[in-house]
C-alpha cells in the first residue's frame, strides 16, 4: 500500500501510526546507516538514533519522521547537491564545508513561509502572512510550524516588538486620526462639540498587560510536575506566547475605533442620546477583555497543536491568571516608587 493511500496529511502522527499499523504497513522511521549526525526530539531534546518506533523514549512525543528528518531535502547549500548518505562534512560536487545541522535546519525550514524563518528574505510579506495566521487562523499557524524545528529567538523577538509598537502606539495613531476627523466632522455639522482621544503611552493599562504576559511565561515555569512530565523548553513556550498575541495587539486601537463610533452616533444624530460615561466604558473594557479572551485562546492552541500538551485550556487559564495577578499585586505594593522612575524618565 502506497503511504498516500493511507491519507495521513491531516492528521496526527499518533492517528499516522495507527493507520499504518492497522493497514500493515512498516514505521516511517529512517534507515539510520544513511544518517552520520545525531538526531534529537524536537520537545526534550532527547537522542533519537537508533529509535524505530512512533514516540520519543523520553518525553512521549509522537514522531513525524518526514518532518523531523526530511531526507530527500538535505542539499548543499551551494550547489544543491544532495547530501543523503555522505559521511564527510563536505560536499563532493562543489567542496564546500558544511555543518549536519545547518544542512537539517535548512531542510525543515526550506518551504515554510512563516516571518521566523523568512525574515532575512521576505521579511514584509512572511511578517503579515504570519500575523494573519497567528490572528485569525492558529490552527493552520501550528501546522506549519514545526516542534522539531528550534525557536529563533532574534526574528521572534523582533515579532514581539513590533506586536508592542502596535499595542502602544496603535491608540495614538487611531486617536490622532479620530480627532481631526470628528472635530472637521463637527464643524462641517455646525455643533460646538470638541473631540479627544488621549491615551498614554506609558500607564497602568500598558504597564499591567506587559506585566501580565511577563508573569505568565514565569507562571509556566513554576509548573515543574507539567514540565517534568512533556519536557518543554523555555524557548519554545516564547514561541507560543509571541504568537498567541497577534490579534490581541490590535484591541487598544479597535476600542478607540468602537469610542468614535459611539462618539459619531449622536453627533450626526441629534435625536439620539449620547451614551451615559458608564456604558462608554463598559463598551471599551469589552473590547479589552476580547483581546484577552483571543490571547487566552491563541495561548491554548499553541499549547494544544504545538506542544501537544494535555489539559493545555486549564494550564492557559491558571498561567494567565498568576500572570495577571503578580501584575496587580507589582503595580498596588511595589510598583509606586519605580513608576515615578519611570514617569520622569519617559516624559
């Protein structure tokens, strides 16, 4: 039976051994003569050769043979000759020297298109397809990333920073617009009404969420009966973490689209009411806490599809809830003296 009789691309590798075993049909595990350099699992880190089976002797992890080895991509970074089965770090077609895993790096991350690994390349187009993904289709996101691949932290922190330039600066922009727009609005209108959208850049509600993402990593780390039992690196829960805040660095800019909404109603309306100031912000805190929810989701199917953690909803749930807690309790006991610091220091 032919492996694409057997439809195995949507699903897991566990769902992938079963089917082969029910259908007779040998472990996809590699003819390891061919491979002089060691092979690790991707979670725990731990040494693979030799191994036949479907899932790592040391954490559990089921094995995707054809993503952790994909043996018919290993080429020379030069010539593209194919390197499979050659012993010596050189290659024979062009002489240039090579190291096994900066040949196997480059193999796995080949045809992926996400920002981490496109971002010397095609850094505007993977940054925005990545974003997308992260955002509106986690799902597909932590198909294509691979666990056997490991973090890289420089386009992964760029990914952050560019998320907190979003979230920071995202209401100022917005606000900027919104208040040339609805004071020419009003006066092309005739009311005396004067609008603002002021927002600081540095206040409890930046401070707090920065906090609180900061405490939820550290959160995850105190879950050592968790991370002795999947075996889970540091570098990769960032990973998770970067991307479960795609769509939730857009909240402060949507709330302030939602206020000039609000805003734009009575004043095109006359007859109709302004909202009371409770409401106003009851509809603005909404729109945060749907940043929050997303992040909470984003942060569960990364753990979920990637890390492939068992009870990952409750594991999220209680690490953004030390996180957000640790926050509060920086900001109401020790926060009061470095905030001034850092007051006089921004303005």
């Amino acid at each position: 039976m032919d492996q694409s009789d057997l439809n195995l691309s949507k699903r897991t590798p566990r769902e992938n051994a079963e089917t082969r075993r029910s259908a007779g049909v040998a472990s996809m595990a590699p003819d390891w003569s061919l491979i002089p350099f060691d092979v690790h699992c991707g979670r725990c880190g731990e040494r693979l050769n030799g191994t036949q089976g479907e899932a790592c002797c040391g954490c559990g992890l089921e094995i995707d043979w054809p993503r952790l080895l994909p043996l018919s991509s290993l080429q020379c970074g030069s010539c593209e000759y194919g390197l499979l089965g050659i012993n010596e770090k050189r290659c024979p077609e062009c002489g240039e020297a090579f190291e096994w895993p900066d040949v196997l790096e480059a193999a796995r991350s080949r045809q992926k298109s996400l920002f981490e690994y496109q971002w010397r390349e095609r850094h505007v187009r993977s940054l925005v397809w990545t974003w997308y993904l992260a955002a509106f289709r986690p799902f597909r996101l932590w198909r294509e990333h691979d666990i056997n691949s490991p973090p890289r932290l420089i386009p992964l922190m760029a990914f952050a920073a560019i998320q907190w330039a979003v979230f920071a600066f995202g209401w100022m922009g917005v606000g900027t617009l919104a208040d040339w727009g609805m004071n020419w609005l009003a006066e092309q209108l005739n009311r005396t009404e004067r609008y603002t959208y002021h927002f600081h850049l540095i206040g409890d509600f930046h401070v707090t969420v920065m906090l609180s993402q900061i405490g939820t990593f550290l959160a995850f780390q105190l879950l050592v009966e968790t991370k002795q039992r999947i075996k889970v690196r540091w570098q990769q829960m960032f990973r998770v973490l970067v991307h479960a805040t795609a769509l939730a660095a857009f909240a402060p800019a949507l709330a302030c689209v939602v206020e000039v909404f609000i805003d734009a109603v009575p004043l095109i309306f006359p007859d109709r009411l302004p909202m009371t100031l409770e409401r106003y912000h009851a509809v603005r805190e909404a729109v945060l806490l749907i940043g929050l929810m997303a992040s909470w989701f984003g942060l569960w199917i990364g753990f979920r599809r990637y890390l492939r953690m068992p009870r990952a909803w409750l594991v999220t749930a209680s690490c953004m809830l030390v996180g957000f807690l640790a926050a509060r309790s920086f900001l109401m006991i020790i926060d009061p003296f470095v905030r001034q610091l850092l007051f006089r220091a921004v303005f």
